[in-house]
C-alpha cells in the first residue's frame, strides 16, 4: 500500500482552543477532504460539548458518530491541553460506528440498557473480514453508578473487548457532561460499538503495589461510595494516621500518592480516593463494602512500565488513553510530567483525565486504560 493512502485511513488528532468562535468549523478545516465515521470530542468545559458535537455531525453528515465528553484534562501527542479542545477523528474508510445512550443510571434499569445494547450489536452487522470491534463507554464520573453499567454492558456483550472513562469536570467534582450528535443527557452513559481495519490492543496500567498491613472496611455506604469507618476508627482518621499525615493536610495530592488497594478478579484494584466528608468519612471513586480487607498502595515507577508496555506494541497509529486524573497529580508532583508528554508523543497517546477507567467489566482508578491501534496489515485496508 503507498504510503499516503496508508496515511489515510489513520486517525487525526485536532486541537482548538476553548475561546475558538468556531470549534466546529477548526475541526471541520483541519480534517480536510477527510470523510469521517467516527469522532470523539473531549474538553474541560463541558457545556459546549452538544452544541459542538451537533455542529460536527451536521457537517459530517448522519452517518458519521460524534460522541462528546468532559474531562478533568486532555492530552494530545505530548501536551496536556486543559484549555483546548481535543478531537479524535477517525476516518470512514477504516472506521464503522454507532452509538447509544444508556440513560437514568440511577434507576437501576439494566434489563432495558442490555436490550439497548444487543439491539445495537445485532443491527450493526459482522465485522468485514480482518477488522477488529471493540466498544467504547463513556459514563457521568459522578453518578456512582459505574460498576453496575460496566458489568450489565459485560453481560449483554461479553465477548467484546470494552473500555473507556468516566467523564470529569477538573477538580471541581460539580457536574459531568456527555454528548452524542447534539444531544445531552445527566446521569447517563454512551456506549459506542466500533469495527475497524486496524487490529487492536488493550494497554493497562497502574502503577501500585499493595503495601504491608491491612486495613478492615468496619462501616461503609456502598451505594454513596462512603468509607465511615476503618479498623472501627473514623475512616479519615485511620487513613491519615497509617500514612503518617495530619487528618487536616488530606486532599488530592495525599490521595493521588497513597491510595486504597481491594482484591478484585484474583488482582488488587485501585480504590481512589476523592474527598474527606463532612462526617470524617472518606469519599471515594469507587465502591466498596463493609467488611472489605484493604490495604494502602505503594507506588512503583509512574512511567517506566507505561512506557515499556507502550514500546512491545510496535508501529501504532494512535493510543486513546483514558487515564485518571489523579495519575496525572501524581506524575506532576514527583516533576514526571515532561516524561510522560515524551511517551505520549512517541507513541501518539491522546484522550482525557477521568474520574475512573473502564476495561475487561472492571471499573478501576488511579490506571492508564488505552486502547492501541496497530499499523494494519494493508491487505486488510479495504472500506467495510
């Protein structure tokens, strides 16, 4: 295949700043003659992400899916770009897509969401010979409602490789955007079924180890994602004492260094801390259950494993990068950060800072979750 139309069929990564009069019309510019079949739209400030998706699938046109999300952060070849937006254009020649709303999170309604989602896998057809499918999901980082979408999207598609984000709004933790065509919905999901001509892989990466000591969840509101009490003292002050802080100095830095590890799935998962609550509980990202047994993450090099793991995948097109916000603290407080702008501009990283990460049912903090794609082989090059 030559090598411009090998050029072609990758993804284009565009950024624009916020202020833009017209984001849509930088966007449409810069892709050019290119046709899309899928964009992703990520930004810090999420109210302008329906307006503008709506924008671009006007001048895309209906068969090209535009899915917008706010973040705590983007990053784009290098740079991180709170103050752009980012948009990830895949094109049609080697990228098919749908999407679906997963709506009212709150509402328990996962028999309507999986009948949602094998609706879409049946009307989107087979793959064409060589193309991969995976799905993309992306969730409102504040409904405390990812465990129970990641694992109904699990059950109704099993066999797919799924990940994805949940959308941020900074450090703020006021409220979370997401946008699919012009429309936007609170407290819900999307979720996007994608087959392409690249072959793709899963990169995950944490950068924990459990440390020694164990730490008994004694009173926990699971479905508020609320610690009270841990090895039966207020949760926020057992915490602060086992890492050797004041109870008043705790925040995102303190959380971003010492995290909560559970055992999940025969691995330990990150359990991120958010906020200290009025009642000296800890708020966290996550789930957990009374009568847990934890135990406090020590950290490993933040960039050495990503970049090695990176490095085995060869030739690639594009990372999307889902990573957590509170990973991104933490690689700015030990000075990491032109580090890991090199890895994300060698191997051609770009997504957002979430409030967590989704893949293999799991929903996870403190993790880089992407997904890779691989110079195809050209044989496989054809439209589908």
């Amino acid at each position: 295949m030559p090598a411009d139309s090998a050029s072609a069929l990758r993804p284009r990564v565009v950024t624009v700043g916020l202020g833009d009069g017209s984001a849509a019309g930088a966007i449409w510019a810069a892709v050019g003659r290119m046709r899309p079949g899928l964009v992703l739209v990520f930004a810090a400030e999420g109210a302008i992400l329906a307006p503008l998706t709506g924008a671009l699938r006007d001048a895309f046109g209906p068969e090209c899916c535009v899915l917008g999300c706010s973040s705590a952060g983007c990053f784009a070849f290098g740079k991180y770009r709170d103050d752009q937006v980012v948009a990830v254009v895949f094109p049609e020649a080697a990228f098919r897509a749908r999407a679906v709303w997963l709506r009212d999170l709150r509402q328990h309604m996962a028999l309507d969401w999986i009948r949602t989602l094998r609706r879409l896998a049946a009307g989107f057809g087979e793959a064409a010979p060589g193309w991969s499918r995976f799905g993309l999901l992306m969730i409102d980082g504040l409904c405390r409602r990812e465990e129970v979408v990641v694992a109904t999207v699990d059950a109704a598609l099993g066999d797919l490789p799924v990940l994805g984000g949940s959308a941020g709004d900074g450090l703020r933790f006021g409220r979370t955007h997401l946008a699919l065509d012009g429309e936007s919905h609170p407290e819900s999901a999307v979720f996007c079924l994608v087959s392409s001509a690249f072959p793709v892989e899963e990169v995950v990466f944490d950068h924990f180890t459990p440390a020694s000591g164990r730490m008994v969840v004694t009173e926990a509101l699971p479905e508020e994602r609320v610690i009270l009490s841990i090895n039966a003292e207020p949760a926020a002050e057992e915490y602060a004492r086992l890492i050797g802080m004041a109870e008043a100095d705790l925040g995102p830095r303190a959380f971003a260094a010492h995290p909560l590890l559970a055992r999940q799935g025969g691995r330990h998962v990150v359990r991120a801390i958010q906020a200290v609550t009025p009642e000296r509980g800890l708020s966290l990202m996550s789930s957990v259950e009374t009568g847990v047994t934890m135990t406090l993450g020590k950290a490993q090099n933040l960039t050495e494993g990503l970049e090695a793991r990176m490095s085995a995948l060869g030739p690639t097109a594009l990372i999307l990068g889902f990573d957590c916000v509170l990973r991104r603290i933490a690689l700015e407080q030990a000075g990491l950060g032109a580090a890991v702008e090199r890895i994300y501009r060698k191997h051609r990283v770009a997504g957002f800072n979430t409030y967590g990460e989704q893949h293999g049912g799991l929903h996870v903090n403190q993790t880089f979750v992407g997904l890779a794609f691989l110079e195809p082989d050209p044989r496989h090059a054809a439209a589908d």
